[in-house]
C-alpha cells in the first residue's frame, strides 16, 4: 500500500563517484596503455614521433582483436576454446581455395566464414550436449582442424585474397588505421549484446550457475551452443584480418599462438576464467596495450621466443588477480588479525559500521565534533578490550582441549 511501512525505496541513491571511476580496473588498463606510450616516446621518440609509426603498431596488433572480442563470450560461461587459431587459419584456407578455383569472391568470403561458424558449433556440441570439458574438446580441435590443413596445403601457401583484405590490415582513412575504425564498431556492437540484451543477461547467469540458470528457465545447451557458434563466426572475420595483415597470404603454419593472446588480452582486460565476471570494455583496451606492448618490446631487442614468455607471464597475473576476490582478502584477515575468531571479525565489523555512520553525521553536520570523536575514541577501545578478552578465552579454550587430548 503506498505510504505504508512495506514500501521499498528502489532507486540508486549513488550516482557517478569520480574516485570510484578513477580505479576502476578499465581506468588501470587506461594508465597502463599512456604508460606505454609514455615510455615508447621517451626512449624512442625517433621512431614514435614519425609519421605512420602509431598507425603501423595498432594495424600490426589488431589482427586478433576479432578473437578477443569472441572469447569473452567464451571465458564468461566458465569454458575456454584454445582453437580458435586453427579455426581462423581453416577458414582462411577455404576462402584461398575457393577463390583459387574461380568461385566469386563474396561466396568464397561467407563460405570461410561459416565453415569456422561449423567448426564451432562442434566445439559447442561437445561441450554443450556431450558435458565434455571444454579445455580438453578444443585442444583436441584445434588439433584436427590445423590437421586438416596441413594435410591440405602441406608445404604449400595460397596467396589469391580478395584485394580489400590488405587494405583493412594496413590502410588507414586519414590518420585511423582501418582496423582500428572496424574493431571499435565491433567493439560496440558487442559491448551491446553482452550488456544491454537479454543474451548477455543470459551468459552471465549461466557463467555464474549453470544449475541457477536451468531452474530459472534457461536452456543451458543452448546459450553455450550459440556462445561458441558467435566464436567461430568470429574466427572466420579474424581470418579476414590475419591474411589482410600478412599481406594476402595464408600457410598452414601460420597463427600458431594466437588463442594464448586472445585469452590473454581478454583475462587482462578483467574478465574472470571462473566464468560470470567481466565486461566488454576491459578486453577492447586491453587488445591496444598487447599491441603497443608487443612493440615495445620489439624495439627494446626481445626476441619472439622471450615476447611469449612475457606473454605467459601476464597472463599468469592477471588471473591471479581475477582470482584474489573480496572473500580470500577477508578470509586472510580473519586468520592473520582476527586469530581465526569470528567473534572478533563480527565485534570489528560492527565498531567499523558504527563508526563510519558516526563520520557521516559528522560530515553532515549533525553533532559535535568533539563528542563524536569521543564516542569514537570510546568505541574503538571497547572494542580493543572485547578483542583482547575474546582471544584469551579462544586460548583458554584451546589449551583445555589440549589437556583434554592429552590424557
């Protein structure tokens, strides 16, 4: 009833924080990224200040930006798919051959692009319908589709692309490198369906609890079937920019290590590989510092061999940091300054309430400053005193049940 004791107040009574924005972890990567730069222009301000070098570093780096994009679907359910490389170069491989064999351009493109979309569907189906783990199903894939084409091309590479792949690897429309023009509008329309659709909602729940989803009336096969079907779509328009950026040419050794960057570029940008965490605009930037990084280090003499270590070495980060959540820093304060005692946690948990609300009266102007931080003072140390006197009786405790034992 209006008016009544019942009614809830749903609005949000916080709007924009700016210091809460400001250590977001989408701002960090935005540090991380000016770092970068910083660093490249001050040590090689020959080469950063030259005209077309900012171009050639994003058109160089954004060959697996549609990989990225795809895989946090992926990482979001909870799943992996380390196929998406061979995938990409199958794909890439039909398009080669059937442009090879006189067939129109248009149909050999969306031919390269669905034969990837039927790859992951596979992958889906394993998954989805057969529960086999994902790691496992998309190691042993990318296995046979690069299989496929190396029995295929063998020794061979196929060089016949239609001529606007090399223009969205390396041309630019006035300063903006083409790819960085279609990745942003992918970026978008992605960002779009995974947070303002239903489809999104659905992946993150299923991600979340896959046994909450299916009593909540979600078809759990089917969200992971469209998740990695939406992969391989998008391993086939990574073909596009992978043989754009290497100059219309395609071999069956080629690709090999892009799925790492592509899970990579998207644990940084903070999606969690436990599945349900994450948004789509950390991976997005998180693509531009993997492509300036790898740059970086070019120029500062590191061989590829030591770039994929480095490589596995952020990788290892930041999963780390995705996994030290707010319930593992409780935990290690609860055995370190608590005693492992959950009486205490509560008594400093609820002085720490009541405090907080004290300093927000105060900052509202109600009250005394005074006697606020005397109430404040008197606080703290009763709850000092409660602490004290709690930890000596767990002592006690436990030295009794020693005695007790040992008998």
């Amino acid at each position: 009833m209006p008016g009544s004791n019942y009614d809830r107040d749903l609005t949000v009574k916080e709007g924009f924080v700016l210091s809460k924005f400001l250590v977001k972890w989408e701002m960090i990567l935005v540090y991380i990224l000016v770092f970068i730069n910083v660093i490249l222009a001050v040590f090689r301000h020959d080469l950063y200040f030259q005209s077309g070098t900012i171009q050639s570093i994003i058109n160089a780096g954004l060959d697996v930006s549609p990989l990225v994009l795809g895989m946090v679907f992926i990482l979001l359910l909870g799943d992996i798919d380390v196929s998406v490389a061979a995938q990409m170069i199958l794909g890439g491989m039909v398009t080669g051959l059937m442009m090879d064999a006189g067939i129109p351009w248009i149909i050999a493109v969306i031919c390269g692009i669905l034969i990837c979309m039927v790859c992951g569907a596979f992958n889906g189906f394993c998954v989805a319908f057969l529960k086999m783990p994902a790691v496992i199903t998309t190691i042993s894939t990318s296995m046979l589709y690069r299989g496929i084409v190396e029995i295929v091309l063998g020794e061979n590479s196929l060089k016949n692309f239609p001529k606007w792949y090399n223009k969205i690897g390396w041309s630019n429309i006035g300063p903006i490198p083409l790819s960085m023009i279609l990745f942003l509008i992918m970026g978008l329309i992605f960002c779009f369906i995974l947070h303002r659709t239903t489809f999104g909602r659905k992946v993150y729940i299923v991600g979340n609890n896959p046994t909450c989803a299916t009593y909540s009336g979600i078809s759990v096969t089917r969200v992971k079937m469209e998740v990695f079907i939406l992969m391989g779509f998008m391993a086939g328009i990574g073909s596009i920019f992978f043989i754009g950026r290497m100059g219309g040419g395609v071999s069956s050794s080629m690709g090999t290590g892009y799925e790492m960057t592509a899970i990579a570029c998207a644990v940084l940008g903070g999606v969690s590989t436990n599945g349900g965490k994450g948004k789509m605009y950390g991976p997005i930037i998180a693509t531009f510092i993997m492509a300036f990084l790898t740059y970086t280090l070019g120029l500062l003499g590191v061989d590829p061999n030591s770039k994929k270590i480095f490589t596995g070495v952020i990788l290892i980060i930041t999963i780390l940091i995705s996994t030290v959540n707010k319930q593992m820093i409780k935990d290690f304060k609860l055995r370190t300054r608590y005693h492992n005692n959950k009486n205490i946690e509560a008594l400093n948990d609820r002085t720490a309430e009541q405090i907080k609300e004290l300093k927000q009266q105060l900052k509202a102007g109600k009250g005394d400053a005074a006697s606020v931080n005397a109430k404040i003072a008197a606080l703290k140390k009763e709850c000092a005193e409660k602490s004290a006197q709690l930890w000596e009786e767990q002592k006690a405790d436990a030295q009794k049940a020693k005695e007790r034992y040992a008998k």
